[in-house]
C-alpha cells in the first residue's frame, strides 16, 4: 500500500506552518528590539546601537525571507491537494481528514509521565518520562487519516520498540472501534501491517 499525497504531506505542512509562525513573530520582535535599541540618545550609544541596528536588519531581513518561503511552500502543496480532490474527490473531505487525524492522534496518545517513589526526606514528589510511551506517542503522531468518497485509508508508523508495539496490538480492536464511528458510512476490514506501517482500509457501503 501507498500513502496518499494528504498522508505524504500532512506532516510536512504541520511542521512548515509552525516553522512559519515562529519566523513570523522573530521578525516582529527583531522590529521591535530594534525600535528600542534606536531609542537610545545617549552619544556614546549610538555608534554601538547603530552597528547592533544593521546586524539586526540583516537578521530581520533573513526572517522574513524565511517566512515568506515557507508560507508559500504550504500554500503550494495545500493548493496541489485541494485541485486534486476538487478533481477527482471532494474538497469536503479534505477538510474532514484533517479534522480526524487531529481527532485520531489525540485519541491514541498516551500520558508519557508516570509519578515516582515519594523522597519524603526533602519532601519531593518525582516524576519521570515513560520511554515506552514516549517511543509509542512519537509513533503515532504520524499516523493520517484520509477520507475519500469511496474509501478510507488510516495509516499509522509501527513504533520500533517490542514494548510500544505491544500497546498499539492491544488497540486494534479500540483503534478499529475509534476509526469506524468517524465514517459509519464505511466499512472497514482487518488491519494489515506493511514493513513499518499498520493500514486500515474501508470502502463506501
């Protein structure tokens, strides 16, 4: 089995839009750093806050080229899907199979804290992180749901520890359960798993 372009490139659009904001709010606290450092008036501050003024510009300049090209890559890829499926689907359903994996991840992922033995000499509650719940949560924020107007295809990366991949088995069931009251129009038959990927499919009834 094959992802689909949405699966391919949902990620990679998550990832350019958060890259994006990031550059976005840099360039607005760059302007602004450098309105308060040209505020100063003092003269033996100003040769030193006009170098400080020019590197920043030069580091301003770069943010926002930055931004700029990574708004227009998820433009681009966002605007390839929606002609495909405007072509050959449902734009609708674009919609939809970001709002199930959004629904879908959070259903799947686990609490990776887990409370420790009490230190009551200093009177401190630890915690720690669980490995394997943190190797199972890595895994499946990568799993994409992908609804069409004919079938749907869930894919979900396989962890790579035997423990994390021993939770994902118990889900199945639950998994299956979960996948089938977003589409009850489909039907959805046995997971298989593929190298590193575990698939559900489901056909329209």
């Amino acid at each position: 089995m094959r992802k689909s372009f949405f699966q391919k490139t949902y990620n990679i659009n998550v990832w350019l839009i958060y890259f994006g904001f990031l550059s976005i709010i840099l360039d607005f606290a760059l302007q602004q750093l450098g309105k308060f450092i040209g505020s100063f008036h003092i003269s033996q501050l100003k040769n030193i806050s006009s170098h400080i003024q020019d590197k920043l510009g030069i580091i301003e300049y770069f943010s926002k080229l930055l931004s700029i090209i990574l708004i227009t890559l998820v433009v681009f890829l966002i605007a390839i899907e929606l002609l495909q499926r405007f072509r050959n689907d449902s734009i609708l359903n674009y919609f939809k199979s970001i709002f199930q994996t959004i629904r879908f991840r959070y259903f799947l992922k686990q609490d990776e804290t887990t409370e420790a033995v009490n230190d009551t000499e200093n009177q401190i509650t630890k915690t720690r992180i669980d490995p394997v719940i943190q190797s199972f949560n890595s895994s499946i924020s990568k799993c994409t749901i992908d609804v069409r107007n004919s079938t749907v295809s869930v894919v979900i990366q396989y962890p790579k520890t035997q423990q994390a991949q021993k939770i994902l088995r118990e889900m199945t069931e639950q998994i299956k359960e979960e996948i089938s009251s977003y589409n009850p129009r489909y039907i959805f038959s046995s997971p298989t798993r593929e190298g590193d990927k575990l698939w559900f499919k489901a056909t329209r009834v």
